[in-house]
C-alpha cells in the first residue's frame, strides 16, 4: 500500500470525507444515520464513501483523501479489527480509524488492532457521533 494522508488537504476544505466499512448495509447506514451531515457544529460536513469489502477500503485508502475510517470489527470475511491493524501498519500517515466492536468487553481487541477509537455494538448514535467528532477534529486541526 502507497497511500499517504494529507492532514492539511482535510482543514482546507469544506467536506470531511468519511469512510464507512462493513459487509452489513445497515451497520453502514446506522454509521451514516449516526454522524449525519455533521458530527459536530464546528466540524465541516461530511461526505460518506461507503465500502462492503475490504479491497475497496485498501483501494479508497490508497488513492487518498479520506478524513476519517469507520470499521466494523464484525464485518465478514474480513473484520474491522484486523483491517485496521493492517492498515496502521502499511500505510504511511494513516486516517485515524473509529473501529465498532462486538461488545464493550471487546476494548482490549480495539488497542491490539491499534484504532484511534472504538465504539461497541449495539450502536449509540451519540457515542458513534462524538467518536468521530473526536477524530474529525484532530484531522481539521492538523
């Protein structure tokens, strides 16, 4: 992998571009439903590109300009959380990455995958969206 992330290419811009991945179309609209047009109200708006396999998040990764990575760490065949283990260490000033664990007993698999934050499942929209709030704003910052 070849990607590199811009951290300057997010703060000036006036999108945050999202990617969202799992094989479950309503994980990946619960994500969406979740952070909505913004995350926070001094977060640019975001703009989602949604992925159902892993080799599409290696490729969206790889051609650069994604903010933010959700993972499902429950995805199949390949989970979030050993996705992001690869893509921390493979890709050069990698995205931060919001992993969604199985369970919140699952928090020791988020450290090992080495995820910059973890939200378990069931979903809550407001932990979902302060986590990637959370992450936006190191981005925009950057």
């Amino acid at each position: 992998m070849s990607a590199t992330h811009d951290a300057d290419q997010a703060g000036s811009t006036s999108t945050l571009k999202v990617l969202v991945y799992s094989d479950d179309v309503t994980v990946r609209e619960a994500v969406r439903m979740a952070v909505g047009r913004r995350p926070a109200s001094d977060l640019p708006r975001v703009e989602y590109l949604e992925c159902a396999t892993s080799t599409a998040v290696i490729t969206a990764l790889d051609a650069g300009g994604i903010d933010v990575v959700v993972l499902d760490g429950e995805a199949s065949p390949v989970g979030g959380l050993g996705l992001c283990r690869q893509l921390k260490s493979e890709i050069f000033r990698c995205p931060p990455i919001l992993v969604l664990t199985g369970r919140p007993q699952d928090s020791w698999l988020a450290a090992w995958s080495l995820a910059d934050n973890a939200v378990p499942h069931p979903l809550d929209p407001a932990a979902v969206a302060r986590a990637v709030g959370e992450l936006a704003r190191v981005v925009v910052a950057g």
